[in-house]
C-alpha cells in the first residue's frame, strides 16, 4: 500500500517540477514528495525546462540556483527564474540555495520568484512551503485574488465550514479584529486550523496587498534565528557577502504569522520581544535600527500561561502578543459541525476517486459524532478520504472509516518472505513515526538514505 493511503493523507493534485544537477538530491526530493503531490518531474539539465513547460502545466518549479561546476553567484538561478516567468507566468518558482547564499535567494524573491528552500532542507518546511505555492498557482491561474473568510460560496472548497456556536465564536471574533493592528495569539490545538485562521485574518485586513510571512518557529534553527527574522549586514560571518534582508523586513507593511511560538527559547524569546516593543530590527553583524511596519500574528497549542508559571516563557513578551486572543476550539467541541465538514471532504473526495454515488450511512456519522478527534479537522479530512478508497458500496459504514485506534499494523512472523516483512516493517516505522523519515530510519536502524531507497524499492 502506498503510505501516503496508509497514514491517511491526501494526495495534493499538482505537477512539481524538480530542477538539479545533483542526481542524489533529485532522488531524495523526489521520493519525499510523491508522498504528497501527484505528479513529480525529475531535470538534471536547466536547458529541458523550456521544452517541459511546453509540454506539461507545471504547478510549481523547485529549482537549484547554480548548475556549473565552480559558479556558486546564484546568476544561473536567477536566469531561469526569467525564463520560467516568460514561458509560464501561472508556475510558481522556489529557489534551493545553500545558507551562504541566502542574499541571492533573497534577490531572486525581488525578481519574482515565491520563496527559498535552504540546503539541507526541512521536511515539513519544503512541504509546507510548496503546499503554499500549489495554492499561489490556482489562485493565478483562474485569475482570483486569495481566498477569503466566508461562508457564502457553497461552489468553493477551501471555504471555512461551521455553524457550531463554539465556531460562530470563533468567527465572529475574527471579524471584528481582522481589520485592525491588533497583535493576535490563535490558541487551539493541532489540526484545528490555525493557519487557515491567521490567513483569514491577513486576507480581510487592509494589509493584503502586501505580503503574508509564515515563520514556523518550532522548525527553526536555534543557530540561524537573528539572521532569518531580522537579516544580516555583508560580513558578519563568513560567506555573508551581502546585506540580507530577514523575514521581518520582507513583511514589511504586511503580516507576518509567528507559528508555534511556545517552542521558542527563553533566550530567543527576549530578541523577539525587544522588536515587538520597538518596531524596530538590527540586521545581525549591524548596529543600525530599522523601522518596520509589521502586523503580528502568533499560534501555539501550548499553555502559554502555564509556561509563564514554570518560567519556560516570559510573561511580558505574552502580553505584548495576545493583545488579542483567539481560539480556535477543538472538533470534539463542534458536534453539530462534523457531519457538514464529513460532507465537505466527501462531495471532494467522491470526485477525485469517481465515486458519485457514496453517502454516509446513519451509523457511520453516528460514529463520526462519537469520536474524539485528537487530529481534529486534518484528522477528519484524512479519515474520509481513507472512507472513499476503501468503501466497495454505495453507503460507506463505519468498518470503512478505520478510526486511528484500530491501525496497528502486525508483522506476520509465519510469513518468512523477507520483502514482504521488510515492507511491513518500513511500514509500521514511517506510520508510528508519523512519517518523520530520520526517526523512522533511526528506529530501524538504517540511514535516511538506505530508507529512502528500500521505499522507493516497495513503493511508499
């Protein structure tokens, strides 16, 4: 089975086009991606790209930034990324770049292109980051601006569904606040929807024309965290051969969403707190201040009180974040909202697999009502989809639905068959693991690299 089914996600349907001349980082891209995009394109050769795109409607362009030996400018990057705007305006283009290269990312950013991906990079960053571009591509290519916090477009997909009172709360509170200055801290727990929430917010502010700057502080490195939000002044360590801009300036004039702050440091946190208070940034290596004009949004799922109380985190920099709080409450709280959002996922779903005739029956939304959704909303999204697939009738029951607790997956030791029982056990690893690729290798024993290849051998 393929394990994108196995640990219930949805495939996005997209074309990827991967650009570099590195065959080992084409593979390893490759096999991490098709877990959660349809179609991946492979080009060792920059020169292909205009032939591909006259071939195929490429969604979004992960390109390397230099392919001759020896030339480390970033130009050939830079090159392409015109060329790709000429002959596919609709294709959104990330930039791969090693950190000492980040100024030249940055100018390619300038010039057009989405955002950049540091070599080596993080999983569920590129991930996140490419899911974000997927949705760039479809609002370029039917000609609509972002999508906005409504309930009026019953045709629309990505709308926000509910009606619960719980909900209602929750919405009510983000149109009175979105058109404001007003920092906000978005409480809930995962899988509930932050960050549709804090894009919302963005979208009907009168800031959205400028820019949205998400910063997923749990997956940031301790060692780079002054140079990314606050940039960096040519020499301040070795290879900064230019002034770099940092995330906060690139929000300048819009929002930027501070992701999991909770997972911030007590030492970094005290960084972060002297530029909210002072709206200003020093670009690390720099003693000149910078004025920005910056609106803050900031999530977590942490008790942030009770961190305050451990002295995990500092009390003024909560008070300076959540002059505004809003929460985001759980799915088991929404009862009267689970069978629209069930319908939701599987009016989509019925499309995708061509199964027009599906419904739920009576006992499986009964069933839906009754569980306890520790995944919340990106748990019910999954779970239906997995519905649809495995469903062979017209009604899907509640056998189908495969709730979380019933998928333990056992090694048959009767059977000695060597591939099966290695893939069953890859299985198991990347599914405990939640498809965290080093703990499911480290688990196993092995090499992120010999894992990557035994799934590409059985096709996870």
């Amino acid at each position: 089975m393929n394990i994108s089914v196995l640990l219930g996600m949805r495939k996005t349907n997209c074309s990827i086009l991967l650009v570099d001349d590195d065959k080992d980082i084409l593979f390893s891209l490759r096999v991490y991606l098709k877990r959660f995009f349809t179609q991946i394109i492979t080009l060792e050769d920059p020169k292909k790209i205009p032939a591909m795109l006259s071939q195929e409607e490429i969604d979004v362009v992960l390109m390397d930034m230099n392919f001759q030996r020896g030339v480390q400018d970033g130009q050939e990057g830079i090159y392409w990324l015109k060329q790709i705007q000429e002959l596919s305006p609709e294709s959104v283009c990330i930039l791969m770049t090693a950190y000492s290269d980040v100024s030249v990312a940055v100018e390619g950013i300038k010039q057009g292109a989405f955002d950049y991906v540091l070599k080596p990079w993080d999983n569920d960053k590129l991930h996140t980051t490419i899911k974000a571009a997927v949705q760039l591509f479809r609002s370029k290519k039917h000609g609509k601006k972002l999508q906005q916090l409504t309930t009026s477009n019953p045709a629309s997909q990505k709308k926000i569904i509910g009606k619960s009172p719980a909900f209602a709360q929750t919405l009510s509170m983000v149109e009175k606040v979105a058109d404001t200055d007003a920092n906000i801290l978005l409480l809930g727990e995962n899988g509930t929807g932050k960050y549709v929430i804090a894009k919302a917010l963005h979208q009907q502010s009168s800031r959205v024309a400028q820019p949205l700057i998400h910063v997923d502080l749990g997956a940031l490195n301790e060692n780079i965290f002054e140079s990314e939000l606050f940039g960096y002044a040519k020499g301040a360590f070795t290879d900064a051969k230019e002034d770099t801009l940092g995330r906060f300036e690139l929000a300048d004039g819009g929002t930027i969403f501070l992701d999991e702050i909770g997972n911030l440091p007590l030492h970094l946190q005290t960084k972060l707190l002297q530029v909210i208070q002072n709206k200003t940034i020093t670009r690390l290596g720099e003693g000149k201040e910078r004025k920005i004009d910056v609106r803050i949004l900031c999530a977590t799922n942490v008790d942030l009180y009770e961190e305050v109380e451990k002295y995990r985190f500092r009390q003024d920099l909560l008070y300076r974040i959540n002059t505004v709080e809003i929460e985001i409450p759980a799915l088991r709280n929404r009862l009267t909202d689970i069978s629209l959002l069930a319908s939701h996922f599987l009016e989509i779903n019925k499309k995708k697999y061509r199964k027009g005739k599906l419904q739920f029956s009576d006992s499986a939304l009964k069933a839906l009502e009754a569980y306890h959704w520790p995944g919340n909303i990106r748990e019910l999204e999954h779970l239906v989809e997995r519905a649809v697939i495995l469903c062979d009738e017209n009604q899907i029951q509640t056998k189908d639905m495969r709730f979380s607790k019933s998928q333990a997956i056992h090694v048959e030791t009767s059977n000695l068959n060597l591939d099966a029982n290695e893939k069953q056990l890859i299985s198991k690893a990347l599914q405990q693991y939640q498809g965290n690729i080093s703990k499911a290798a480290k688990s196993l024993g092995i090499t992120r690299a010999s894992l990557y290849r035994r799934m590409e051998k059985h096709n996870l």
